[in-house]
C-alpha cells in the first residue's frame, strides 16, 4: 500500500477544507443574491457552476425568493438559466403561488406564461393565496387565465371564504360578481357568511347576507340563502 508523506496529507486535507469553506460561502451569497435581487452575483455563481435551483433548507429555491419578493428581473433571469417553476417547497409553494400571496402581478404573469398546474399537490391554489391576501389585481388575472373560482383548499374553504376569512370587501364582492358559490361549507361546517361573521367582518357579512336577499333566487348555484351558525 503505498504511503503519504505527512505534509502531503495535511496540504491534502487543508485544501478540501478551504473547498468545501468556500462552496458553503458560495451557497450562502447565491441565497443572498436572490433575496436582494444581485443579478450578477447570481448569475456569475450559476456560471461557475451552482444550480439554478438552489433552495434553502425548507426547499425555498432562487426563484421562489425572486418570485415572493417581486423582483422580474431576477425571475427571467433565473428563468432563462432553466430554474424549475413547478418545484414545491416544504411547505407546498410553487414561484407562482408565492407571487401570487406577494400580489407581484408582473411576477405571476410571467410565470404562468411558462405554463404548468395553478393547484399544487395537496389543492392550494394561486387564487386562493391572492383571495387571502386580498390582491384583487392578481386574482382577477388568475381567473382570466383559468383559475377554479370554487376550488376547495385542503381546509375545504374556497376562494370566496378566505377572502371573507381575511375581510377583504373587494374581493368577496368581485368573486361573488364572479359566481363563487355562497353555498359551500368547509371542515367546521361554516359558509362564507359564517366566517365573515366569526371573524368579525361586518361589512363583508353585511354585503353577503344583502346579496342573498337581493340575488339569491337568481343565481344558479343558489338554491337557499346560507343559514347563519349559532354561537
């Protein structure tokens, strides 16, 4: 078996050392690059060699942190390096569905252009983070684009029950101008109305309830007023 000098091993592993010190580095300005939009510190550590998809611990890639914050020019970019739209972090996030919670309607425009799912694997969906987050812009472009007005998340609450949920007036009453069902209940058997009330949103339970008695009968989906849950 042959033998290593002493000091040829110990240059040997002081090298790996110093390596694998500046591949940690070079993974921590990549992060840090997306997140304050350093164009050219990203993409001259992608042209030395790390992936585009480099993500945080929780699965959080470049392009989600370009995407969350807003920042188009740092999507393309990242984009045309083949950074992977559709990849889920832990939390099951896609680069869209983060845009669309930031209200980053650019952002979201340009990652639909891409194609792929607007739902993720467990059935959240675009609209229902922009409801949430009462992006009526960005909303309005997700369903001019396909989006699933009544589409249940794994709450069992659509987009009209988060947005009653969070108290956003203009996009309740938009996706009820939209159809959204007034009818549906979710895993604690409460409508949209009920919500609204449980969250103490009057206006937005004011605006349902006076929708119903002015409407109701003539909507399709209606077929009875939402019953109010007793306390």
């Amino acid at each position: 078996m042959p033998r290593f000098p002493v000091l040829s091993l110990a240059l040997f592993l002081a090298a790996a050392l110093q390596l694998g010190t500046a591949r940690a580095g070079a993974y921590e300005d990549i992060l840090a690059g997306a997140e304050h939009n350093q164009i050219d510190v990203v993409v001259s550590l992608i042209e030395l060699g790390l992936d585009p998809n480099t993500a945080t611990p929780d699965g959080t890639t470049l392009l989600m942190t370009a995407a969350r914050n807003g920042n188009l020019d740092m999507v393309d970019t990242l984009l045309v390096r083949r950074a992977n739209h559709l990849i889920l972090n832990r939390f099951g996030d896609t680069a869209l569905m983060l845009a669309a919670l930031g209200g980053h309607l650019p952002v979201v425009k340009r990652l639909l252009e891409m194609g792929g799912a607007q739902e993720n694997r467990d059935g959240w969906t675009p609209l229902h983070y922009a409801a949430f987050a009462g992006h009526l812009d960005v909303a309005k472009y997700l369903l001019s684009q396909g989006a699933g007005i009544n589409i249940r998340a794994p709450n069992s609450q659509t987009a009209l029950m988060l947005a009653a949920r969070a108290g956003h007036l203009e996009v309740v009453q938009w996706l009820v101008d939209m159809n959204a069902d007034l009818n549906p209940v979710d895993r604690k058997d409460r409508t949209a109305l009920d919500i609204a009330l449980a969250n103490k949103h009057t206006a937005v339970a004011n605006y349902i309830l006076l929708f119903w008695l002015e409407n109701g009968s003539k909507r399709r989906a209606a077929v009875s007023p939402p019953a109010v849950k007793e306390n």
